[in-house]
C-alpha cells in the first residue's frame, strides 16, 4: 500500500494512471476500519483497477460536544487490514487538508437539517464539504459508501447531482455483527453490558418490517411501537424513530409500498444509527 499524505502528490499520482486507462474506486473513511468499510473496498476492488481510500478524521463533521478528541485512531492497523486490497491510502494532516484560511463549505439545504442534522447541526454541511475536497482530490470513476449512514448518502448523492461530479456513487449493503448490530467504529465506545443493549436497535428494524409485512401502512403506528419496544432497554434513550420516503426523506404517514425506517438511539452516551426497508404487502 503506498501512503499519500498530501493532495497534490495524490492528484499527480492518479493522473498518471487515468492517462494510462486506469479506473479509480474511491472509498473515503475516518478510519478505525471495521468489516463494513473492508467490505466497501473488496467491492471498490473487483470494480476498479485502482483502490484508493481515505482515512481522515473530519473535524468539520463533529459537534462541539462531540467525540472529536476520543474518536478512535489507529492507522498503523487500518494500513495493515487494507493491505492486499488496496493501492493507495490518502491520510492528510488536518492541517494540510484545512489550512488555516480554509473557507469554503457544501451545504445540502433542507435534506441536511433534518433527522441526524436536526440532532447534529452542521453534521452534513462537514461532511459534504470532505466529501467534496477529497472528490476533487481523488476524481474517482466510482466512490463507494455504507448504507447504513442513509442520510450521509442521500446527502452526498444530492451533492454530486447538484454540482455534477461525474462519478458513480455505489451504495453498499449494511454489514451487521452476528445478533444483528450494524458494524461502526463506535461501537467500540459501548461497555459489555451496553453492546448487550445495543441489539435493541436490530430488534426494533425487525420489529418495524414485520409489522409493514403484516400490512400495518400506519407509520405513526410503527413508530409508537417501536418507541415502546426500545424504552424497555434501560440504557436506550431515543433520540429519533422515523419512516421516511427513500429517495427524498420526507416523513411519510402512510406507507405506500416502501419506505425507509430510520433510527437513532443513545445506548448510554454512544449515539448509534441503524435504517431498514419498510415493504408492506
Ligand atoms: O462515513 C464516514 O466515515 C464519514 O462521514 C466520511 C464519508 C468518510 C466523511 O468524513
């Protein structure tokens, strides 16, 4: 794997190859990678001829009373797990990536202040402002993302379409640990007893798509539902259940054929997202 730290050596690198008819997979990370993002760049690999991935802690996409500080960092070891699958590992500084005069932002309007931008405001403005740079940096054929972070999705596929970024945005499947919770670096904040708690989340899609498999259309019937499954966890407080249609998110009250369940549930402090596919029969 070779280790790029610097835009302007990866944009040099990647050029080369482009020139040589090589197609560039893009996966961008904050690290502390886990079986979800190895699974995004083993597909990166079988689609591309060259993998690059991005390991960059973001601080535009945390809150002041985020977990910037503690979130966990462990290069040495993400660089080990790519090896054999990936060519190249982008990892700037934070101050090369944003130099002190960095002022310019992404801003997704209206999609980017609800659910997880409505509990963390600037959330997707950080993130489609990355995004971005690390597109421009990379130009990437394809960019690859977990679907678990629904709305990041929604977010960063709004973006390329309003500004044209010309690529293709792959959206992969959730990958879950064996009781059902969904793989993510911060799982690893959760004590024994709260990784216990945490299935809560798993249950509570099933719970949602059994009850639309069953026919119930009514989404503020699931939802209270749900809310009451999830409160018999004592250390689950909930900060959002909600059913949404997929492509624009907006809530909807009655489930036409499909919608998105998406949830958002404190386990003790560690804030954890989860989203499934409502069908009704
Ligand atoms: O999903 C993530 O890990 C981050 O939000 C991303 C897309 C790498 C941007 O920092």
């Amino acid at each position: 794997v070779k280790i790029v730290t610097q835009t302007s050596v990866l944009q040099k690198t990647l050029r080369s190859l482009r020139r040589k008819g090589r197609t560039i997979g893009f996966v961008p990370t904050m690290g502390c990678l886990h079986e979800g993002h190895l699974s995004l760049v083993r597909r990166a690999r079988r689609e591309n001829d060259i993998v690059v991935v991005s390991i960059f802690v973001n601080p535009l996409q945390f809150g002041p009373r985020e977990d910037l500080k503690t979130y966990p960092r462990q290069l040495p070891k993400d660089i080990r797990l790519l090896r054999g699958s990936c060519d190249i590992v982008f990892a700037p500084s934070r101050t090369s990536f944003y130099p002190e005069d960095f002022s310019t932002f992404v801003e997704v309007r209206g999609l980017s202040d609800r659910l997880c931008g409505h509990s963390r405001p600037g959330h997707f403005r950080g993130v489609a402002t990355v995004v971005a740079k690390l597109f421009c940096a990379a130009s990437p054929d394809r960019a690859y993302f977990g679907q678990k972070d629904a709305q990041q999705v929604a977010v960063i596929q709004k973006m390329c379409r309003d500004l044209g970024f010309p690529l293709d945005l792959k959206v992969c499947p959730i990958v879950r640990e064996k009781d059902g919770l969904a793989m993510s670096s911060r799982n690893l904040y959760l004590t024994p007893s709260e990784r216990r708690d945490a299935v809560v989340l798993f249950q509570a899609l099933k719970s949602g798509q059994h009850l639309a498999a069953q026919g119930q259309r009514d989404a503020a019937r699931i939802v209270r539902t749900l809310e009451d499954f999830i409160r018999r966890t004592r250390t689950a407080k909930i900060d959002y259940i909600a059913i949404v249609d997929p492509l624009s998110f907006e809530p909807v009250k009655t489930i036409a054929r499909q919608a998105l369940l998406l949830l958002a549930v404190f386990i003790g402090k560690t804030r954890l997202i989860d989203n499934a596919v409502l069908k009704v029969t």
